[in-house]
C-alpha cells in the first residue's frame, strides 16, 4: 500500500518526500563530529555470548559518551549471512570495517588472532586497538614483530595487561586498560557537526550511509525492504541500492533497528526516537505523515507489545 501511495502523482506524503529529496540534494545534513561507531572483535564465552572481558569494554566505552556506539563484530557477519551474503569472511571483515571509526580487538581467542591478522591490513591498521596479554609482550613472536608491529607503526594504540586464563567466562584485570580505551577514543576531543560530503543517494559502506538509513526508517518506519527502496526511489530516482540490504544488516546487529512479521510483512522499525543526522527539512512533519498513513492503513505495524 505504501508502494502504490507514494508513486501516486496525488500522494500527500509523496509529495513531502519528494520535497525532502530535494532539500537534501540542496543542502546536505551534519553529523555530530564526536560519533564513534566502533567494531569489538574477541572470544565468546558460548554461542551469541560475548566474552567478560568485552562486555566490560562495550560498558565503559558507551557510558563514556552518548555519541559512542559498540558493534559487535561478529552480530553483523550473522546478519549479513542471515540476509543472504555469501562472500568469505576475510572479505567480509574488509568490507564491514568501512563503516567503523575504530575496531577493538581482543587477543583472547584463536579466532581473535585471525581477525587481527585481517585487519592488519594496511588499509585498515590505522582503525586498531588491540587489547593483549601483557604475559606475551616480550615475546619475539609473528604475532609480536608482523601484525602487532604493522599496526604499532601506524600508531594504532596497543594495549596490554595480565589477562586472566578465566577472562572469556568472568572479569579479570580488564579495567587496567580503561584508561588507554579513552585515550584511544577521545585524546582529542571533538566538538561541532560537519556537512556530510557523501552523495547521500549513492549507498556505499560508510558510516554516513549506515546512519542515513537508520534515518529513513525512524522517519518512514514502520516500513519493508521494498518499501524502502521505493522511498530511495522516489527521493532520487532509480539507482542500484543493493548495499541497502547489507546495511539494514549492520542496523540490526547495533540493534538501531529491529524487525518483525506485521501480519505476513517483514518490516523494520528504529528503537531510537530522534536521527543520527541533522537535516535542513522538516524531520518532523514528514515522519508525522508516514505514521498518520500508517496508524490509518497499516495499524499492524504499532504491536502493542
């Protein structure tokens, strides 16, 4: 029904969003210069459960500013795969750390030193902070003088402390590196928004465009993946915005977004309330005709639950 509505030459909110598309193009948005979108890498302690030591990290990284967002790294390669992604994990790792400002990783695991040396790329070693067992530290290892050594040299912060052998399944001594985590994080504190400078109607694996469609969904939510691309559509016109499906993943596993069965329709809805972005267009008045056309023709949408 949102499909038919907004292709309709007499649809109100068709016509809101067109000229939402148009004030986009004129004047891009700002985004807050203090966001952090972070990826955390390591063990878990079973299926679906992170490791102590990186619960700890994703607390005190998040209560540390309302700009900073942890990502566990793994929750995006599942929802990726749940959406139909079939490329390998190594290129995954390099296609999902775009979008990060920072990737924690911690050398906990066997699968943690895979990922490092992943990362390690020199495309990405800059993005580092590897978190290690200072036990190892005077070791003349691979791990010491390749990957670790790679990212030392691009000044990615490298922080050690005696781990625990029961640190994956209870706290240890992982607080001794809080104080390297924030300087990691916010050495230079910043202050004030920029001007996206992205083409916000080309999806790319960025940052920019992962907040862009959280946006569109708060805005127009609840709403489908077709749904959504009919928005894109209608706001720029016919593009290949196959990344969107990529991104939606990414939205889920931060839990930005979730998704559910609306009587036989997969939709998606934002469990935040307000954009990442500022926008020159009235937000409020547009999201407030997407959920009268919703409260009067899909009502399914609001479960009460």
């Amino acid at each position: 029904m949102l499909t038919r509505t907004l292709n309709h030459d007499k649809s109100a909110v068709g016509r809101r969003l067109k000229k939402f598309g148009l004030a986009l193009r004129a004047s891009p948005p700002f985004l807050s210069r203090a966001n952090q979108l972070i990826f955390l890498c390591g063990a878990n302690r079973e299926t679906g459960i992170p490791s102590a030591r990186r619960e700890a990290i994703k607390r005190f990284i998040e209560t540390m500013s309302d700009d900073y967002r942890v990502i566990y790294a793994e929750s995006v390669f599942a929802e990726l795969m749940k959406m139909g992604h079939r490329r390998n994990a190594l290129d995954l790792e390099h296609e999902i750390s775009a979008l990060a400002d920072k990737i924690f990783i911690v050398l906990e695991s066997p699968s943690a030193f895979c990922e490092l040396g992943a990362f390690a790329h020199h495309s990405l070693r800059e993005k580092l902070v590897i978190i290690n067992d200072s036990h190892f530290k005077p070791d003349d290892s691979f791990i010491n003088t390749g990957p670790i050594a790679a990212a030392a040299e691009a000044k990615a912060p490298i922080l050690w402390y005696p781990m625990a052998p029961t640190g994956i399944h209870s706290l240890d001594g992982i607080g001794a590196t809080f104080m390297g985590i924030k300087e990691a994080i916010d050495s230079k504190p910043l202050s004030g928004s920029f001007r996206v400078p992205e083409d916000l109607s080309e999806l790319t694996a960025s940052k920019i465009s992962l907040y862009f469609v959280h946006d569109l969904v708060l805005i127009a939510g609840p709403l489908s993946h077709e749904e959504l691309v009919t928005l894109l559509i209608s706001t720029f016109g016919k593009k290949n915005f196959d990344m969107l499906k990529h991104l939606l993943g990414v939205l889920r596993a931060a839990n930005l977004i979730r998704s559910y069965d609306a009587l036989g329709t997969w939709v998606y809805r934002s469990v935040g309330s307000r954009p990442f972005m500022r926008y020159s267009a009235s937000v409020h008045s547009l999201m407030a005709s997407f959920r009268r056309f919703h409260l009067r023709v899909t009502p399914e949408r609001f479960p009460s639950a």
